[in-house]
C-alpha cells in the first residue's frame, strides 16, 4: 500500500495554512524597506525635507514590526505543525514495526529500525519546519524582488537573466552530488547503531572475553566511516555560499555600474540605485536560502524513502477471521514444512506431523540446530509455515485473530526478556489486571518468590534495562512467573530453564504440575532431565521427528535417545533393559 508522507501533516492543516500567510506578510513588509528607503534618500535627504524622512522613517518601522509578528508566528505555526508531524509519523512507525513479524525484522535489523525511528523522522520533522518558512520565504521574496527591481530599471532584468541561470545550475550540481553521500550517510548510521546496540546488549560478553579493544576499533571504524561521508557531504554545502556570494558580489557591482551611468544620464536617483541594490540582495539571498534548502530537501529523500520502506511493508503475519478463545489446548502439525525468509539450503522442518493432546505435557528434544524452536514458534505465529498446517483444538492456527490466540498462550522464550520497571510490572505483563496475591502465587510457582522478597524492595525493586541485575537464572524465573500468572491453555516453555540448577528445575516442574492441571504444556530442552518426566517425548533431528514416546520407551527404542543420554548423564548410569525388539 503506497503511502503519503504529506498526509500526517492534514490534522494540522490549519497551521499548515497560517504558517505561510503569516510568512507572505513578512516578506511583503520586507519588500517595502527598500521602496521607503528610496523615498528617505530621494525625496528626504536629497530634497532637504525632514517631514518626509520622519514619515518614511515611521512607516519603515511599523512594517519592521508587522513583519517582526509575521515571522514570528510563522515560526510558532511551523514549529507546531513539524513538532506533530514528526510525532505522529514516529507514532506510526512504532505501531507498523509492533505489527511485524519475526520475519520483517529480521529483514529491516534492529538498528535500521532505530535509525528510521529516530534520525530518519528528525530529518522529516526538520524540513516540515523549513519548508513552511524557507520554502515559501524564498520564492517570495525572490519573485517579489524581481518584480520591484524591474519597477525602478528594466536593465535590471539583464543582471537577472544572467545570474539566476548560473544560481540555477550550482543548485541542482549540489543536489546532484550530495543525495547519494546523503544516502551513504544514513545506511552507515544504521551500522553504527547496530554496533552500539550489540555493545550495550553484550557488555558482559565482551568483558568476560576480554574484547573490548576488539570492539573499540570496530565501533570507531564504523564511527570514522559515517564522519568521513558526512564531512564530504558538508563540504559540498560549503562551497556553496562562497560562490553564491561570488555571484552576489558581481550582480551588485553590476547594479552600480548600470545605476551610476543612469545617474549621470538623469534617468535614475541615488535612492533607486539602492533600492536596486537591496532587492537585488534580496533576490540572492533567496537563492542562498533555497541552495540551503535543497540540500536538507536531499537528505530528507533520502529519509522519506526509508521512512516509506517501513510503513508500506505489510505484516506477512496476518489476523484470522475467528475471534475465539481456545479451549482445550489439542495442537497438531500437519505435513509442516518450514524455511526461514532468504534461508538457503534444506528447510529447517520437513514434513514434520505430530499431535499434542490437550492437557498433556510433552517435552521436545533435540541438539542445536534441530528445529525445536522454530517448531513451537508455528504454534504462536512468530512464523508461518511454508507448507502443510498448525492446528489448535481443530482450527488452522492462521484463522485465528492474532490476539485471541496469543492470549491464551504463555511463551518463555530461550532468551530471558525483561524490561525497564518492577519486577511487579514485569511479571504483571502476562495479565495487567493481576492482583498482588497473582503476581506471588506465580513467583512462588516459579521459584522466583525467595529472591524478589529478599530484595530491598521486594516486588516493587526497579529492575534496570533488560533486568542486568538480575542473574541469568532469576530472569529466567520472572519471565516464566510472567507466562503462568496469565493461566494460559497452552504453556510453551523454550530451553526457559537452562540456568536453573536441577534441583531448582524439578521444584519448578512440581509447583506448575500442582498449579498448572488443566492447559498443555510444551517444554523444549537440551538437557533430559528437563523433559524426562513427561507425558511424551518428541526427540527432534535435522528438522524431523527422530523418536517419540515416554522416557522409558525411548531409553528401549530409540538409539538416538540413548547416545544423547549416555553423553549427558554417563555410559554407566544407562539401565539395564532388554533391546531385543528395539526399532
């Protein structure tokens, strides 16, 4: 869907309107300082008339002070529409970026996405504030200036017909070379903030590495590297003013040439030479001011692109017809196959079926790389399939609306997200209307009650960004304790309890087996002693479904589960069985 830039300004349509009125009175008032300072020379000081010098000298400041309030609600019109506009257009983007899926952000990157929310938006907001001054400013004052200067000589028009083509071409020279550096200049600001980003996330990592030089001399390459596009960027700009005033100088000079023969010919008064010379100013000035322009109007292309990339990408995750809750939990892969966007080689998941009964608890299995992840992420609709069907209670998962699906999921992913906030808050964003007697039973049920109510603060200690005060395993519980307080139908528990020790683990999966009877439960692990006690077993290889069944089936059945067994728990702590009749 193509969107209008411009159509974020239309609630302020008014402003939009007043800004350049009250602009057009300034430089109306500005237009008439010469003509009253003509009258002041010819027919005041030349004339040796004092009443005329003080009623000119009158009317030349009351216009000053006429054009003094056009300016400056000018200035107060276009301040509010750019403030709004930038506002809303931000807005916009933050609302179309909480639309995508996994798949467009991952396409865009995190730090592309800050640049256009930030940078790109400023750049937008800027020229909405110049355009409605400058843009109509300019033209003004230079089609007005022509129109005067032409009233006192029509050889004026030479001067004009031979410096504006000039002004002309340095215009669009620089308009021409400086898009691109422009353009350059914002896809390495997305690199810096992409650096920056990484360096803010992983600063544990790189002290525990002992990378921080590492990183120091990749943050300033990219950091020289944006500096240095930028500095050729403004060099560009800088050699325009010193030619234009070339320009400008020459026209003046050409303007008391012409005026001075004039004056000798008694076609043409001392004031009127003045006069000639301050709208000829005027005129160049104008040019100086739209050559400014044109190179914030470069940038600001190049911004209104990226700006246009993201509002008009559509969410490949789409809201379903069926608004409806689910109420039992049966979920069911159908022929699922799945690749990730731009992913070369083999799918990820091959024609993968299974079915998980509602109220069972089922553990998933697999090595790094396996697809256990990508397979629960069907369930949720972080992704699509790229073939085949997710079915929950009965009903394609991509024919349920976004929210009443997700609703009654409850997701701890692998990576512990945590935000800015109590840790009431936090463990609150699994069901905002949760009373304090909520948040703690789910604390309690993950294991997280003991450490929050050791804290200073107890449920109300203010976490920092990302929760970094917390350790690995504490944001793990908080951010299970924030997926059970919502009591979902289906509990998805992803590799979420890696940094817990098994003594603490098996505590865990007690208190939600006590608390939790009635939804299904997914847990996805690399270690057996979290899914050992499950109802079922799916060990995951290569994208496929290598073995299913209980613990015990699998130490008979399966030799895959055996290998990863023995690696994890030893050669000698393998049972004893029978493996006659093993598949």
């Amino acid at each position: 869907m193509k969107v209008k830039l411009s159509s974020f300004l239309k609630p302020y349509r008014l402003f939009v309107i007043l800004a350049p009125l009250m602009m057009a009175l300034e430089v109306f008032m500005d237009l008439l300082q010469p003509a009253f300072m003509a009258t002041v020379v010819n027919d005041g000081i030349l004339g040796g008339n004092m009443e005329v010098i003080l009623q000119t000298s009158l009317k030349m400041f009351g216009a000053a002070l006429i054009g003094m309030a056009g300016g400056f609600g000018c200035t107060i019109f276009a301040t509010i529409s750019a403030m709004n506009y930038g506002a809303d257009l931000r807005g916009a983007l933050f609302r179309k970026t909480g639309e995508f899926s996994f798949s467009e952000i991952d396409s865009f990157s995190t730090g592309s996405l800050v640049t256009r929310l930030t940078n790109d938006v400023t750049q937008l907001q800027n020229l909405v504030a110049i355009a409605l001054r400058m843009f109509v400013r300019s033209p003004l004052l230079c089609f007005g200036g022509i129109f005067m200067a032409l009233s006192i000589s029509f050889r004026y028009g030479f001067i004009l017909l031979v410096s504006i083509p000039i002004l002309f071409l340095i215009i669009a020279l620089v308009y021409k070379k400086i898009t691109p550096l422009f353009s350059a200049m914002q896809k390495k600001l997305d690199r810096l903030n992409a650096i920056l980003q990484e360096n803010l996330a992983g600063v544990r990592v790189i002290k525990a590495f002992v990378r921080g030089e590492h990183e120091k001399r990749r943050f300033n390459e990219a950091n020289d590297d944006l500096t240095n596009t930028s500095l050729a960027a403004m060099r560009i700009i800088a050699i325009v003013q010193p030619v234009m005033m070339i320009v400008m100088n020459a026209v003046v000079i050409a303007v008391i040439y012409i005026g001075g023969f004039q004056i000798q010919a008694l076609e043409m008064r001392v004031g009127d030479v003045m006069a000639g010379i301050s709208y000829m100013t005027q005129i160049l000035m104008s040019f100086m001011m739209l050559g400014m322009a044109f190179a914030m109007i470069s940038r600001a292309k190049v911004s209104a692109g990226r700006v246009r990339e993201v509002l008009e990408t559509d969410a490949s995750i789409k809201d379903g017809p069926i608004n409806e809750e689910i109420k039992r939990g049966e979920i069911v892969f159908e022929d699922v196959f799945f690749s990730y966007a731009g992913g070369s080689g083999d799918p990820v998941l091959k024609n993968l079926s299974l079915r998980i009964e509602a109220g069972e608890h089922v553990g998933i299995l697999g090595s790094t790389g396996a697809g256990k992840s990508s397979l629960v992420g069907l369930i949720s609709r972080f992704y699509d399939t790229t073939g085949g069907r997710v079915l929950v209670d009965g009903i394609d998962v991509r024919d349920y609306t976004l929210s009443s699906l997700r609703s009654q999921i409850g997701v701890v992913l692998q990576e512990a997200v945590l935000f800015s906030g109590s840790i009431a808050e936090n463990i609150a964003w699994g069901k905002t209307d949760a009373g304090d007697d909520e948040l703690k039973a789910a604390a309690q049920a993950a294991q997280a009650d003991d450490f929050i109510s050791a804290m200073d603060e107890g449920y109300d200690s203010v976490l920092s960004q990302g929760g970094l005060t917390l350790s690995g395993g504490q944001k793990q519980r908080t951010s299970i304790a924030r997926a059970l307080v919502k009591k979902p139908k289906i509990l998805i528990m992803d590799d979420s309890t890696s940094a817990l020790d098994l003594g603490t683990e098996r505590r865990l999966n007690d208190a939600i087996a006590a608390s939790y009877t009635q939804g299904t439960r997914v847990t996805i692990a690399q270690r057996i002693s979290s899914v050992m006690n499950t109802d079922r077993i799916y060990v995951m290889n290569d994208g496929e479904i290598a073995a299913a069944g209980t613990h015990d089936e699998l130490l008979r059945g399966s030799e895959i589960y055996r290998d990863i067994f023995e690696s994890q728990m030893g050669k000698g702590m393998l049972p004893e069985f029978n493996p006659q009749g093993a598949s």
